[in-house]
C-alpha cells in the first residue's frame, strides 16, 4: 500500500491522499445512496482518472474496507454524535464513516485522518459541516476499548445474514471464521480461456498459480494492465467460479447439447464455451444489453436472450443445462461487500421464488439422462438444500449425481470463504431418470 499509512509531511502528500479520500468518497456516496456497485464504480474511475498504484491501493483499501466494516464504524459515529444519527447528513456521514475506519482499522496517524475528514467535510458538504465532523472523528479517536454491540457490530453483518450462516454451519466457531473471512481482502483472480490463453502466460505476467483452479491465478495488479485482458483471452473470475465450471463441465461425455440459461454477465459461460469442443453451447441471458457482454467472451457458441422461466419449445431440450441462478450473493461478502447492506429477507422471497421457476423450466427441457446443474453464489439453506429439497420432491423422476471432489453428505458442493479461499459457491447435480 505504500507510504500512505506512514507519518509524512509535505503539501504534496496532503493534496495527493485528499484526492484519493475524495474519490474513495464519491465512491461510497453513490453505492450507499444510489444503490451503485463499488467494483463497478472502482474499475470505471480508474480507467478515467489517472492515479498511481500507490493511489489505488488507498482508494481500493478505503471504499471495500469501509464497506466491510459499516456496522463498526456507524456504531462509533452514534458513540460520539450528539446529533441522533438518522439527522446526520448523508454526505457528513458519509465522511465521517471514512474517518472512523481510518482510526479504527488503519495505522495512519489519528490527528491525520482527523484533519483530511475536515477537509474533505468542507468540499464535499460545505464548510458549516467542519466543526461536527471535527468533533466527532475526534471523539472517535478518544474512544479507547469499548463493548461491541453483539456480533452483528463486531463482524459488521446483519442479523438475518448471520443467522443464514449458521444455520448452514451449525457451529459458533466456523461461523465466526466466516465471518472474519468476509472482512478480508481478497486479491484478484485471474482466469486464463483454454484455447485463448494459459496459465504460463499469465503467471509470466506476475500471476500465482492456484492450485484449486485447473486454470487459475492470482494477480496483485491491475488486470486490465494485461494485452491477455484487453485481448478477451483471459478473464476475471473469482475461483470458486471457476470450480462450479469444472465441476459441472466434468459430466462431460462429449457430443452434447449445453444451455447456459442464465448467462450474463458471461464468465462461466466463456469458461464453458473454451472446454466444450465436441458439442453444441448455448449461452442465454434474459437482458440483451448483458447478452452483448456474454458475446463478447462467447466465441463458438450461440448467444440467445430470452426469459429462462420459460425457455421457448423451439429451443428443442438439452443433455445439460447450468443454471447460475440470480440470488442473493451472500457468499461474495468480501469481494462485494455493499450486498450485506442492500439485501433484504423480502429479497430472498422473491429469488427464491425466481430459483424455483428456473429449475421448473429446465426439467422441461432436459433430455432423459441429462443433468441438471444447479449453482448459486449463497450458502443459505433456502437458496441451495431447501430449493433441492423441494425440486426433487415436485420431480421425483430426478435424481441427484455426486459432484467430484469436496462434496459434503448429500453429494453437493458447498464451498466456504473461510476453509476454501473462495466465494461460498454451491452446486448441485440432478439427473432425469425417466
């Protein structure tokens, strides 16, 4: 990260970490009071402005670890505000969110974090804001050892989200691991398209070898830095991603029919597309302006955009047919950490709902001994077990197949930030039978 988190002099230095406080600001403000996503947000401004490595270090550190840590720092703001906190300002809240995290979380200098929050208070909120935010991310810095409010402060989760966690892990300990695994930051994974690109190309561009992934690799750069990236022969996929590919792609048993039902923004679908050489892939996603990014990275099959809740009879049935359901995403906490703060249970109603319909609508679809795979980005158990629970038993003709390698009980793959390093994934394997 640099020298940023050193004690530094110099008005070169105050005007260079100010512009990275302010863009890590603009950053937060339109994720927490637009409903934008902070990758989305972080990979545009830095094609558009020029900072260095140094810079983006510090914006990348201020906004996903601000994020992470909201419920922490929001508790310490209501500590020391003698306004109540629904009257503050968003912008000031905003500023003094990033105050506390710097002196809480951060080694930079309390006096230091104290002052760049004036500062900023006064471009962004005006200059009447100074002597609030002065006095709060003061207090902040007077704070010493307190009592947390519950392990909903402490890990910076909410409630409902935790209590999904357990309830699929059923132990105090390895939900407290998770937990902390989501609090991490995570370096970015790199994916290098079979037929496109390889590993040894990328990791003689500075990436590390993963071995979990058959071709993936860290990289602690900026992908876009890379002619592979720029070039679509390689991509940027999380590697619990790329396992659920890979385990799907291992019922291969060649000559078959593929539908990728719901596609964008495309990564498991390029992934699919590079490994399916004897058979035909068919990559759908319901919006066509997110079928335009999985055409992009799709290169020998066919891209489609219709509704996967009704896949059209002319589409004729498939031996295979993945389905990355929409869902809450609960298991990418660290690499998205805003979803913790913007899903509600009324949201997982709904996709639970979604979820079903696609299964529905897959089983109708599916050729006698075709399989099903069936994946989300969320361990909760009505995402994942309950909806196969309640599949299989509307659809007693299917069977569920063993995924290889870590399965757990019921032949599923449930991956775990805290154990595996990568987003808690899941996928299930069903057959149709008759």
């Amino acid at each position: 990260m640099g020298s940023w988190s050193t004690n530094p002099t110099g008005s070169e230095f105050r005007l260079r970490q100010s512009g990275a406080r302010k863009t890590a600001f603009e950053v937060l403000y339109e994720v927490n009071f637009n409903n934008q996503y902070s990758n989305i947000l972080l990979s545009k401004i830095f094609r558009e402005i020029e900072l260095s490595e140094r810079d983006r270090g510090f914006v990348t550190e201020l906004v996903y670890g601000t994020l992470r840590n909201r419920a922490r720092c929001d508790g310490a703001i209501r500590r020391t505000s003698d306004r109540p906190f629904t009257e503050i300002d968003p912008k000031v809240l905003e500023v003094l969110r990033l105050a506390a995290y710097q002196i809480l979380f951060l080694s930079s200098p309390a006096h230091a974090a104290v002052n760049e929050s004036v500062e900023l208070a006064k471009v962004v909120a005006g200059k009447s804001s100074a002597g609030f935010v002065n006095a709060v991310s003061r207090r902040i810095a007077e704070l010493g050892d307190y009592s947390l409010e519950g392990i909903e402060e402490e890990y910076s989760h909410p409630s409902w989200m935790i209590n999904a966690f357990q309830d699929a892990l059923k132990d105090e300990t390895k939900l407290r691991l998770q937990l902390e695994a989501d609090n991490k930051a995570q370096s970015v994974t790199l994916i290098a398209w079979p037929g496109r690109s390889t590993v040894d190309e990328l990791i003689d561009l500075g990436g590390v070898r993963i071995e979990r992934g058959e071709n993936a690799v860290r990289f602690a750069g900026n992908p876009g830095s890379l002619a592979a990236i720029r070039e679509r022969r390689a991509g940027v996929q999380e590697v619990g991603s790329q396992l659920v590919v890979e385990r799907f792609f291992e019922t291969d048993t060649g000559d078959l029919r593929w539908l990728d039902l719901c596609a964008g923004p495309g990564g498991k679908a390029a992934y699919l597309d590079s490994l399916i050489r004897n058979g035909e892939f068919i990559a759908n996603e319901i919006s066509s302006e997110r079928a335009k990014l999985v055409q992009q990275v799709v290169l020998r099959g066919k891209v489609t955009s219709f509704d996967g809740t009704r896949i059209p009879e002319s589409m004729g049935d498939f031996d295979r047919i993945l389905i990355d359901a929409p869902c809450t995403g609960i298991g990418a906490l660290r690499r998205r950490p805003e979803i913790r703060w913007r899903r509600t249970p009324s949201d997982l109603q709904e996709l639970v709902l979604l979820q079903a319909k696609l299964l529905e609508s897959a089983s109708k679809h599916l050729k006698l001994g075709g399989i099903i795979g069936y994946a989300t980005c969320s361990p909760h158990l009505a995402e994942t077990k309950w909806q196969l629970r309640d599949f299989l038993r509307r659809n007693p003709n299917y069977k569920r197949v063993r995924v290889t390698g870590d399965a757990d009980e019921d032949g599923d793959l449930q991956l775990w930030t805290y154990k595996d390093d990568t987003d808690s994934m899941y996928l299930s394997l069903v057959r149709r039978e008759s």
